[in-house]
C-alpha cells in the first residue's frame, strides 16, 4: 500500500512482513513467536521491553525453531526495519558467531548445547500486525536487538538498536572484516582532530570502561553506571560451573579495566549531556559528525530515521561527543553521543580491543513509551 507517509510505507511494509511470518507457523510455534501487544502500563509490556544483547535467551521463535521458509520469512520481517547497509551489518554480525566459536576453539557452551550460534537469534511479534491499534516487534541474538513498535499505521519506535562485533575485525583473504568498523574511524578521528580544550572537555576519564553504560535496561535513569557483564542475562546459569565461569569472567574484565569508584560515577548517564558540544566544532569536524551519526541512525529505512534533522545546524549544535580510554588505534575506548532525543554508546574493550558494542536509543522515547502513553489517553479517556 502506498503512502505519502514515509513512516507509513515502511510500517506497511512491517505488516506486511509480520503476517506473512505468522501465517507460515503453527500453532505451538505461534505461541512461542508471539506475545501481548504493546501496552502503556510496564507490568503488561514488561516482555517486550526486555532486550539483551549477550547470548542469552532473547524471547521468541528461534531461526532454529523454523524451516527454511519460515526462515526466510522471519528474516523479510527483520529486513523491513533495516535499510540495506543496516541489514547487511545484522547479517553479518549473526555470521560472526562461526568465526567466534572457531576463535574460541569451538568449546564455549553458556548453558546451552552450543554458546556461539547463528541460529539462536529470536523473532516475536507483540500484538496484532495492522493499520490500526499498537503492534511491534523484536528480533535479537548475540550482539543483534532491533526494536520496532508501529501505531495506528505509523512507525514510531526503533529503539533501543544494538549492533555489535565479537571479533571487531577478523582476517578475509586479502582484506579485513570490521562491520563496525565507521562507528569506530570516524568518533576516534573526530576526537583526535579537536583541539586540546576540546579534546579535554570531551574526556570522561582516561580509562575506558568494560561496556556500554546503558547495558539493556529497559529505561535509561539519571545516574546509571555501568552493569557487570554477569548481569546483562535473562537468568542465571543452571550448571553453576558455567555460572562461576562468567562471573570470574566478569570480574576479571572490571579489574583489568582498572576503572574506580570515582570513575564510574563520572561515566554515570545523565540527562544534561557530558563532554563537548558540537557547537564548538569547525566546519570539517561537524560534517564528520554528520556522518558518524549515520552509522547509528541510518540502521533503519531513511523513511523512520530522525538523520535528517541533524542537517539544521542548531540540532546538530545540541549534541554532545564524550570520550573515555584512549584516543590511539587497537587500544581500549568508549565514546557516547547525547543530545535531545539522542544517546549512542560504543565500546571496544573486551577480547584484547577485539570486541565491540554499539547502541543507538532515544532515553524519553524508546520502546515507544511516550506514544504508548499518549494513545492510551486517546483511546481510554
């Protein structure tokens, strides 16, 4: 169905998609892929506000759990919410899953018959695909969580966005693979090209911390600090030595880190933006900007991304860069975008600065939960 409405034609597009998929499963696969349609109130969406980025269990249908053709349709359903570039970034980051296991030697389990899977990736779609009413869907494994509300016809949410790299860059014949190799470049050649002062205001600390401050919680709050990689699973392990396996795991990266106390209370999220505004950057450094906000905000069709606003000098003027780590190629890093309706994170820390996290939110409006609760007014008053 065609539409003036890019947000429209893309939520179309969804609909279309979804209840394709839904049509191919039955009904105990159904069950599995499916969930309560997105709701106002937290203790009913609790589910689809649940999203994680390690190789824990994501909610939903597995790419394991379908035949090939439902495969095919789930990933038609993923593609609808991505734009070229972003789907091909989410393909290959679900790929990377071989080339981890065979880094790690094939021996990583995470309390499941295999730890590095491509199939573990899960697909749920929350409510009733349509034109009207609130629908939305989820799709996530290792290092993928796309999330995707549409209502009353229109995509409104896709955030939180994680796409991340584990290895950041592995050897091709004759080249290198670094899918997230432009969010990396272009923030460390931005930072590296601003003048001392700025350089200055735009350092946290001089120590990069183990992850992303966000990590997957549901709603970014003033003051959060970083969350130890054993807390970011839906649950415990059932067998207690790999259980203990990941909190030593954990640990060891928040002490090699060498992050304190006082650190991470300066890493700390908060609504006023730290670090340096773009306001003060020249010509040549907001054009780099530009693009790197790009590699976070073109991950979805151009018809829902909010890039083009960053075209009006004064929005861009509002966004913040903010630096930790150091600023030299391979060594440990983390940088954060912030503005109005803005956070982007990126890390690249773990597995000797082969590891890499980036995220893209809206803290006032992920999950749609400022459209959720203004539709409930709408609709119930």
């Amino acid at each position: 169905m065609a539409s003036d409405d890019p947000a429209r034609a893309v939520a179309s597009s969804m609909a279309e998609a979804a209840q394709l998929w839904l049509q191919t499963l039955d009904p105990q696969q159904r069950s599995t892929g499916t969930g309560a349609g997105p709701a106002a109130d937290a203790t009913t969406d609790a589910e689809r506000r649940r999203w994680f980025y390690t190789p824990t269990d994501h909610g939903g249908l597995t790419i394991h759990q379908q035949r090939p053709a439902q495969q095919r349709a789930a990933m038609r359903l993923v593609a609808s919410g991505l734009s070229a570039a972003g789907y091909t970034t989410a393909a290959t980051v679900m790929g990377l899953e071989n080339v981890l296991d065979r880094t790690e030697g094939f021996t990583v389990a995470f309390d499941r018959e295999r730890g590095r899977d491509p199939g573990l990736y899960y697909l749920r779609v929350f409510g009733e695909p349509g034109d009207t009413g609130a629908w939305g869907w989820r799709f996530g494994g290792h290092h993928v969580s796309l999330n995707n509300l549409v209502v009353d016809g229109r995509v409104v949410a896709t955030t939180p966005c994680f796409l991340g790299a584990d290895p950041a860059a592995s050897p091709l014949l004759g080249s290198t693979l670094r899918p997230l190799a432009g969010p990396e470049d272009l923030a460390r050649e931005l930072v590296r090209s601003l003048k001392p002062d700025l350089a200055a205001a735009a350092l946290l600390v001089p120590r990069a911390p183990t992850d992303i401050i966000g990590a997957n919680r549901s709603r970014i709050t003033e003051g959060d600090e970083l969350i130890p990689l054993v807390g970011i699973w839906r649950a415990p392990f059932r067998d207690e030595a790999a259980q203990a396996a990941l909190q030593t795991m954990s640990d060891t990266a928040e002490r090699t880190s060498g992050v304190d106390a006082a650190e991470h209370r300066a890493l700390a999220l908060s609504a006023s933006p730290k670090g340096v505004a773009a306001a003060a950057f020249d010509a040549e450094q907001r054009e780099l900007l530009r693009a790197l906000l790009a590699t976070y905000l073109g991950r979805v069709p151009d018809g829902v991304s909010p890039l083009a606003r960053y075209g009006d000098d004064a929005a861009l003027d509002a966004v913040h860069l903010a630096w930790a780590g150091s600023t030299a190629a391979g060594e440990p890093h983390y940088y954060r975008l912030q503005g109005p309706g803005l956070l982007t994170e990126y890390d690249n820390t773990q597995r000797q600065v082969n590891h890499a996290h980036s995220v893209w939110r809206d803290p006032e409006a992920d999950f749609g939960l400022d459209v959720l609760a203004g539709h409930r007014a709408a609709h119930h008053s």
